[in-house]
C-alpha cells in the first residue's frame, strides 16, 4: 500500500479538528463550528496521489500521536496489525506520510482478524495510553512510558474480555461522568454494551459487559460516542454493517440520560448516506474536520480495506444552496424542478437537510434567529413560489411541496410559541382558514390550497375539541391535492400525518351491524382524527403515559387469544416461536414454514370469537398491524363516544370481553388521567358536539366509572389492569 499525503484537490487548507471522545469543552471549539447530518458524496482517502489502501479490514481514529499540533490517523487493520499515517503538514495543508507500524514494544500484531486502536488516559499517569480491541472478544491497554512527543508503550498490556464478535468494534468514553473513561463496544450481532471503568489508581478494572442503552441493530454495529451537538452531552454515532450511519442525541443528565433519535446521516439529496458499494459493508464512523470549512466530515473504513471521507455540509451553505439556485431560477422554477433532477435535488436537498439539522437540535439559537430572518427575506424576495398559493400542477407539479418544505423549515427554526406563529403566518401569506390552523393550533396544512372554507372551520373545530397535550403534529399534507410529484418528493417534518383528498359531507358508519344503532360521521373529519390519534398514544403516550401503551398490547394479547404469545413486556411483540409451537400443538399449522401465514390466517379467519375481539374488525389485522389498534378507535369514540360504550357492552353481554378494554383504553388517554374526559358526536358535514363526562378512579388510577348523561358504566379489573367485570345502566331520559 502507498500512503503519503491528502488529495489537495478535497482536502486543500485543511484543519483537522479532533473529537475527543469525552467531548469538546467549549473552550477547545473553534468558532462558527457546526455539526452536520448531511454529507457531500464521499470519495476515497488519498495519500499523494495514491488511494491509501490496507489488508482486509479498516477502522480509523484522528489524534495527535506527536503532540505537534496537527492530527494524524491512527489504522486498525483486519490483519491485526497497527498502522500509525503521521501528518507532517500542518494545520492548513496536512502532508500524511507511509504508514508506520504502531507496536508496543516488540509486538506487532494483535491476534489475525479485525482491530480497532484509539489513544486514551486510562493507567495512572497523564500519558493516553494505548487501546486495542482485537481477537473476536478482547480489549488490550498498553500504558504509554514514552513521552507526549513520542509515545511508547508497555509490551505487557492489560486484557479486558469484552461480547464474543467485537473484534474492532469499540469506542473509549466517560458515560457516567465519574472522571474515569469507560469501554462501549459494538458488536458483529449487532448489540452493543457498556463496559463502566471501576479502576483505582494504577489498578485497571472494568465491570461486566451491560446493555448500553437498549443499542442493538442487525448488525456489525461501530459505536462512536462525541458531544455531536455540542450541548455538553456525549450523543452516539453508530455504524452498521448496510454502510448506513446513525446518530443518537443525548437527553437528561447523568441519572436519566437516555438517548432519542436514531437519525440517519443523509447525502446533499436528502436520501439516507450509504457507503456499503465503495466499504464492502461494516461502517467505521470517525467524524473530524478535514477540510477546514468548521463543519464536521465523516471518515469511514470497511471490510475492503479502503477509506473514505464525506465532506459535511452545514446550514450556512445550504442557506446559501438555496438563495442561489431562487435567483437563478425562480422566474421558471416549476419547469426547472420538473424537468432539472440536478436542480431539483440540490433545492429540496439543502431544505430537507435544513429541517433534520433543526428537528435534531444541531443548530444553535443564535443561528435559528438569523435563520428565520433570512428565509423571511427569501419569502418576500420569490413570493410566487415560496408563500401561500395555489400552484399549477400541470406546469409545476413540485411547486407545492417545495413550498410546503419551505414553510416547514421556517416554522422549526424556532420553538413553539403564540408569537412564533404569528412571525410564520406573517412572513408566509397565511390567511383565513389556513391561518387559523396555524396560529391557533399550531398546525401547517399544505394542500395546494384545495381546502374549502368549510373544510378548514370543520378541521379547526375538530382539532380544538381535541386536548392539546394528548398529540404533536405540526403538519398536516393532503397528498391527493398535492399530485403525483408528492408521491418520489416527500414534505420532512419534525412530526406530520397525511389525510385523504375528500369532499366534505360524505357520510360513513364507523360502527358495525351489530352496534345498538349507527354511529355515522363525516369520512373527511374522521380520518383526520384517525390520523391524529396515530400521533396519540403510540408516539406522545410512549412518553407521557406509558403504562396505557402497555396496556394497549395487554389487550391485544386478550382478543388475540391463549394460543398466540407476547413477550415480556408485551410492547415488545409476538414470541413467534412460542405461538408457532403452540399453534403446531393445537393441530392449527403442520409445522411447515411455508405454510405458516396461510395458517396464521386461516386460525383468525371468519371465527366470531376474532370477528369481534375487537371494536373495530378481526383481531388478525390489528396483531398484524398493532400501530393500527389504537388509531381505529378513534373512528368510533370522535363519531360518537356514547354508542362506543354501549356498544362495548352489547359486545360483553355477547361473550365478547375485550372491546372494553379499547374503549376504556382511549378514554383513559384522552382523559390525560384526570377525573373528566370528553364523549364526542360527529356528524356528516362537521356538526359536532362535546359533553365533558366524569370519571370515578381507583388507587392505582384505574376508571372504576364513567358518569354521562345517558349512562352510568362501572368496572372491576385483574391484575393485568383488564375488565374483569363491567355494569352498564342507562339512564331515563
């Protein structure tokens, strides 16, 4: 392999910067740096001239080995070997020279397969000493007794054994914030576990490989820990075998933290970044910056031995991207994004990469206010493209959705707020029902302004009725209204849903044949409180009211029958082995993988006992689809509430005892777990009405009764927080 200088050609007047991996203090960052989730298209790593190339496998960390102010690139090989590319350059203009061996002492190799090596202080003195994760299942650290300017390291080293197949996969990081760096290791599986430093003085000891924050993916997973957002949190960068890269923020202090996201690394098109044709397969994330712009770029090896480096791109030059190619183009954007895929992909690029820089909190708030006044001028500057409007399909198909993208990256520039919304509507052309929905609740419909008056009161009224604190949803898109561009060039929010192109007033009976009367309601209105109910308990309850979610899966597991079983906790699916076994034993499937879902299907299938284990149609379809299970309900309780819990219990004098537990369950929800809840009747066109009803609690915040104005319905319940008795008394009237 030749290895002797950076391509000046991508890496001219480059100044690396190191993330060192118990993050930056603010003191050591250069000023006007920004993270980055998008990367420009990556290209392999040259050494003067000459692709740097290595034997089998590669993983890279940038330190400065001679402490002569600049990085070099330390090389794990898949050989066991060491590799040392020393930058003799400078700051400005690095210069890597032939790699050289890294040994300690007299040894050489660690072990015949993967390897990965970064420099830490772990043993005693202020020296980083040397870290070698090798041999399927085995952390090595030699203590450095060289010097600062030339580390030299102990042949004897101290072993650590860590999960069988992390080879090279490892990270160096001080996670609980004790002073003392700890071990994180991926894995070939794909888990990846927490080894915490329990270290006195020179005396090294780690404990116990533990689940590191429920991190598992399939699989060869490359844990990379760096304060990514520079908030003083380390956050998690995670490399997989499908040449994908993820990032993880950090939320809560040292006790709570827990990490949110699983964001993937994007290109300049928006698309998700996947290096697996150029790696082989096995991303390696190292992220520095290599080419002096105070952004971060990616630097990655992989099973062939090659690497590569991704040049990322900040917000500042895609605000830049984006005011260039409007003034270049506005006066026919909508020809040019019809017919233009080099133009069309650098515009939404650089707006999508602007909204998953905001969603993920990579920009700080001096930038977002500056942010927001330039993309205001933009909207002032190109209003027939970039404000309220109704656009011209035929001429323009992507014009709609660029707007749509455009008001969403305007709106996220800044946190949520009565003034905020005003700004937004001002600066965009929001008027009348459009502009209610905005400052009001808080929601951006994009349309094609196809919306009639009606429809916006009757959405506005519905959207009102409905507690705030129960959904998050920012956008709402009408895709039929947008047209086909809509279905290759999707609207990114930080949290949107789609409903159907209908007109208003068409009616639809969300009850079946056997509810005590028709519950019928308007198709428009309900399938938007479907969709916001989508947003309810399965992504704001996961949260906020959790053990309801569980429930969710205790009541499925119930309809579903003892045959079919759930692990623990149920949320986490069906045991598929265990119900396959189970079915086998009942003679319901003959064992054969390829007949098992036509017997899945068929155990289901035209039974009342699963025809009415739910309110809303056969079980099959709700255990197929549980993110589904919830959101059906909401086209009953929002159509008429009242007729739900009559219904339920027609349903439990039947036989039938689990549709209860779904209403119950929605009520509970929407009742935030107060002791009132609100019974809805929607009717055709959008007449709606709201009784706010009381409800009675137990000890453990169970609803024990619900009072309305018709009923009285009392419960009892198990341990498993299900009805295991239910009285219902109308009320004369």
């Amino acid at each position: 392999m030749a290895a002797r200088s950076f391509p000046k050609r991508c890496l001219a007047t480059a100044m690396i910067l190191l993330f060192c991996s118990r993050g930056m203090r603010g003191d050591e960052r250069p000023a006007g740096w920004q993270p980055a989730l998008t990367f420009a298209p990556a290209v392999e790593l040259e050494v003067a001239g000459q692709a740097a190339r290595f034997e089998g496998h590669v993983a890279t960390r940038c330190h400065d080995w001679d402490q002569d102010g600049d990085v070099d690139l330390l090389v794990g090989g898949g050989d066991g070997r060491l590799w040392l590319l020393r930058n003799r350059g400078s700051r400005q203009q690095p210069e890597f020279q032939p790699q050289e061996p890294i040994q300690a002492e007299a040894r050489q190799r660690w072990g015949t397969s993967f390897t990965g090596v970064t420099l830490a202080n772990l043993i005693g003195t202020e020296l980083p000493d040397l870290i070698v994760a090798h041999s399927e299942n085995q952390i090595t650290i030699h203590e450095n007794i060289g010097t600062r300017q030339e580390p030299k390291f102990t042949e004897a080293g101290t072993s650590v054994p860590i999960q069988q197949g992390c080879q090279g996969r490892f990270d160096v990081a001080d996670w609980d914030e004790d002073g003392l760096d700890d071990l994180i290791t991926g894995s070939f599986g794909g888990d990846v576990q927490w080894h915490r430093n329990l270290s006195r003085g020179q005396q090294l000891k780690f404990g116990e490989g533990q689940a590191f924050q429920n991190l598992s993916v399939a699989y060869n997973s490359h844990p990379r820990l760096v304060d990514f957002n520079q908030d003083g949190q380390l956050d998690v960068l995670l490399g997989v075998n499908w040449g994908t890269v993820s990032l993880y923020l950090s939320t809560g202090d040292v006790k709570t933290r827990t990490l949110r996201g699983n964001r993937p690394l994007q290109w300049s098109d928006g698309k998700d970044l996947n290096i697996r044709e150029l790696n082989g397969d096995d991303t390696t994330p190292e992220v520095a910056d290599l080419d002096g712009d105070d952004v971060v770029d990616l630097i990655s090896g992989g099973r062939n031995g090659r690497l590569f480096f991704a040049r990322g791109i900040g917000y500042s030059s895609r605000l830049s991207t984006l005011a260039t190619l409007l003034n270049q183009h506005a006066a026919d954007l909508g020809r040019i994004l019809r017919d233009d895929e080099s133009v069309r992909d650098q515009l939404f690029g650089a707006l999508v990469a602007l909204q998953a820089d905001l969603a993920a909190g990579l920009i700080p708030a001096s930038a977002r206010e500056q942010m927001f006044e330039r993309l205001s001028q933009l909207a002032q500057q190109y209003p027939a493209v970039l404000r309220r409007a109704k656009f011209d399909l035929s001429s323009g198909p992507q014009l709609p959705i660029l707007a749509g993208q455009f008001w969403t990256v305007l709106f996220e520039t800044q946190a949520d707020s009565p003034k905020h919304r005003e700004r937004v509507a001002d600066a965009l052309g929001f008027a009348g029902g459009y502009r209610n929905l905005l400052v009001e609740h808080g929601v951006v419909l994009i349309d094609n302004d196809t919306a009639t008056p009606e429809h916006l009161a009757a959405m506005s009224q519905l959207i009102a009725a409905i507690p705030r604190a129960v959904w998050d949803v920012e956008t709402i898109t009408v895709a039929g209204w947008l047209g086909p561009a809509i279905r290759t060039q999707r609207i990114q929010s930080r949290s949107g849903i789609n409903i159907f192109d209908l007109p208003l007033g068409r009616p639809e009976n969300s009850f079946p044949a056997d509810a005590p009367r028709p519950g019928v309601t308007d198709v428009f209105l309900i399938c938007l409180a479907h969709e916001l109910a989508h947003n309810m308990l399965d992504t704001v309850g996961r949260t906020t009211r959790p053990e309801l979610y569980e429930r969710k899966f205790a009541g499925l597991a119930q309809a579903a029958g003892t045959e079919v079983v759930y692990r623990t906790p149920r949320s986490a699916g069906i045991d598929l082995d265990a119900t396959r076994k189970n079915f086998q034993a009942a003679g319901a499937w003959d064992g054969e993988e390829s007949t098992w879902n036509s017997a899945w299907t068929a155990y289901f299938s035209n039974k009342e006992q699963y025809d009415k284990a739910h309110t809303r149609g056969n079980i099959q379809f709700f255990l197929d689809a549980p993110q589904e299970a919830f959101a059906t309900l909401a086209n009953q309780y929002f159509a008429d509430s009242q007729l739900m819990l009559e219904f339920c219990w027609s349903r439990w004098e039947a036989g039938h005892r689990s549709n209860i537990n779904q209403f119950l369950l929605i009520a509970d929800y929407l009742s935030g777990g107060t002791d009132r809840v609100s019974f809805y009747v929607l009717r055709t066109g959008g007449d709606l009405t709201v009784q706010s009803v009381q409800l009675e609690r137990d000890a453990r915040g169970r609803i024990v009764r619900v009072l309305s104005e018709r009923s009285v319905a009392e419960f009892e319940y198990d341990a498993s927080d299900l009805v295991t008795a239910f009285r219902h008394q109308s009320k004369e009237r």
